[in-house]
C-alpha cells in the first residue's frame, strides 16, 4: 500500500479518471491515452469530510462539468461549495464512481467517508494507514442491508 502517515495524518495515492472520458473509452468513441487523469500522491484521508474534494485546477485539469452547488459545514461556518460531474476514484486497486467538491487552490485532495465506504476502507489508527474493513475480513465487499 502507498500510504504515509504525517503528524497522525494518513495520506494516500489515489489516481482520479474523468468519469465521462472512460464512458467515451467505452463506446469506442476517445483512445484509453485520452482519458483526463490526475494521479496524487498526498490525498489526505479526512473522515470529517463526506464526499471527494479536489482544488479547482484539478477540476479544470480533469475537464468536469458542474452539475449544482450546496451547502457545506466547514470549521470556519457554513459556505456554498460547487459539485461536479463524476470521476473514477482509485486508491491500493479499489474503485469507486463519485461526484466532487471543489475546494480552493492549494488545499490538499481529501477523500471522504463516502468513498472510504464504497471502497470498504476503514482507518488503522495506530498504524496511520487504511486497511480492507476487518469486518469483511478485508475483502473488499458491499453491504446491502
């Protein structure tokens, strides 16, 4: 696993694919080495965060389209945040499809519970990595209760 603990922080690689682009792939209609992706080295693992927030340049970088904006809780009040269209997010070989947040140039990528869950990523404290949730004996695996 790539992953690096900083100051009690777990940071991961996590490679973000234009959703759009790999449907394009898909439909014979854009080449594989055509697909917008971001590869990141220090996505910081943040699980008071909900969603994938990612700084506006990857957003442009990556070609998403906004879809709506909403209300977000930060620890400086409340503030409107603009989402956007789906990406492909991988981290240690598990995917998930997710919309993103935008934050503000210079913050780091954070990956929220929300695709911590799709992937069944839970947090090792002690170690200051992610692991394959014990409770699936770290398979990867859906709950459908």
């Amino acid at each position: 696993m790539s992953e690096t603990a900083e100051m009690g922080r777990v940071l991961v690689t996590a490679k973000i694919e234009n959703l759009s682009d790999l449907h394009m792939v898909e439909a014979g209609q854009l080449s594989p080495d055509q697909v917008r992706t971001v590869v990141i080295d220090d996505a910081l693992v943040d699980t008071g965060a909900t969603r994938l927030a990612i700084p506006a340049n990857l957003v442009a970088q990556l070609g998403l389209t906004e879809h709506r904006s909403a209300t977000t809780m930060t620890a400086a009040g409340k503030s409107v945040v603009r989402l956007f269209s789906a990406v492909r997010l991988t981290i240690n070989g598990r995917d998930c499809p997710i919309d993103v947040t935008e934050l503000p140039e210079g913050c780091p990528v954070l990956i929220g519970q929300v695709p911590l869950e799709l992937m069944d990523w839970v947090i090792d404290m002690r170690n200051q990595k992610l692991i394959g949730n014990p409770a699936h004996g770290g398979q990867w695996m859906q709950e459908m209760y």
